[in-house]
C-alpha cells in the first residue's frame, strides 16, 4: 500500500511540475508575441510620425518663403500700378490659400491615421497586453498642426492685409494706419470648447481674418 501511495505521489508531483512547465512555455510564447507585435506597432508608429513631421516642415519652409515674398511685394506697393499691384496680391492670397488647404489636408490625414493606429492599438493591449496605447500618446501626442507654422499663416496674411490697404492709400495722399498690438490689455473672452482635430481648421481661419498676438 505505502508503495502504491508513494507512487501515486510521484505521479500527482510529475502532472503539477508538467502543468507549471506548460504554463511557463505559454506565457514566455505569449511574452514573445506581445514584443514581436509592439516592435511592429512601434515601426509603423515611428513610419508616419516622421513623414508626418517631414510634410510639416516642408509646409513651414513653404509658409516662410511665401511670407518673403509677401513682404517683398508689401515694400514695393507703391511703385506699381493699381491693376498690377491687385494682380499681384491676388496670386499671393491664392497661394497662402493652397499653402492652408495643404495644412488642414495634413491634419485629416494625422486625425484619421491617429485613429486608425488608437483602435489598433486598443486590440492590442487587450488581447496581447501590450503598451502600444501609451506608446501612441507618447509619440503622436494631441496630433494638431505645429503651432509655428500657424504662426507663419498669421503672419502672411497680415502683410497681405498691410499691402492691401498701402495700396488703395497711396493715391489718396494718406498714411495708411498701422494697427499695433497693446502692450498690455485686460482679458474679455469667451470660451468655446473645440475638439483637437478641428483645433487647426479653426485657427487658421482665425489667421485669415485677424493676426495671431503672441505674448510671453
């Protein structure tokens, strides 16, 4: 009988420790998926953020020749003729005008690449208990337009607006007035909350109507 019990024991020992093997082999499987899958996430992650800051800088290197060339034109306003000074300012309005469809054109493809990359990575975490969430925050952060280059907008326009009004003064014998920026002022606002995906769309819009102040 003892020998029995004792193999009986052994066996019931042999089963726990194939048991435990078994589930170590399966989980180092599973750790070896997840990585596998998170490098891959991480590669295709790292992929469109670089293009994406790439397409973003050749925007703003766009933006500050055209600013050049607006402010070029600006000076010279009053040495051409009305019909070529219009002319003019009206080629450069269509262009800052592509130069902003290009943006906002950059900013659906990140809103819809952001998405497409989050429910990607939601799946992933849930089914191999991955990071990939935390690492799409972490690189692709609010995904809305570089802050400079809408600065830059602002910028064009505004010198298109300057150029514009020295034009129809310069016959009239009166110095265009030139709006300048307060120093100081007391804050009266009114908060409107915008999604992040609409956040550019509006703030160029803004920069086609009014100049961006910028303090601090």
């Amino acid at each position: 009988y003892s020998e029995i019990s004792k193999a009986e024991n052994r066996f019931k020992t042999s089963v726990s420790e194939w048991k435990l093997t078994d589930a170590t082999a399966s989980a180092r499987k599973q750790d070896t998926h997840s990585q596998a899958f998170y490098d891959i996430f991480e590669s295709e992650l790292i992929r469109v953020t670089d293009f994406i800051d790439a397409q973003q800088k050749n925007l703003e290197f766009s933006a500050r020749a055209l600013l050049t060339s607006v402010e070029v034109a600006e000076e010279g306003t009053e040495d051409v003729g009305d019909e070529e000074g219009n002319e003019l300012l009206l080629c450069l309005t269509r262009r800052a005008e592509d130069l902003v469809d290009n943006c906002l054109k950059l900013q659906a493809f990140m809103t819809k690449n952001k998405a497409i990359l989050h429910s990607v990575a939601e799946l992933a975490d849930s089914s191999l208990k991955t990071a990939c969430s935390h690492l799409l925050e972490r690189r692709f952060g609010n995904a809305a337009m570089n802050s400079a280059l809408v600065c830059v907008v602002s910028d064009i326009y505004d010198a298109i607006r300057s150029a514009q009004d020295t034009l129809r003064n310069k016959d009239s014998g009166k110095d265009p007035q030139m709006w300048k920026a307060p120093s100081s002022f007391e804050r009266s606002t009114t908060k409107y909350w915008v999604k992040n995906e609409d956040l550019t769309q509006l703030l160029l819009a803004c920069a086609a109507e009014a100049p961006l102040l910028v303090y601090g």
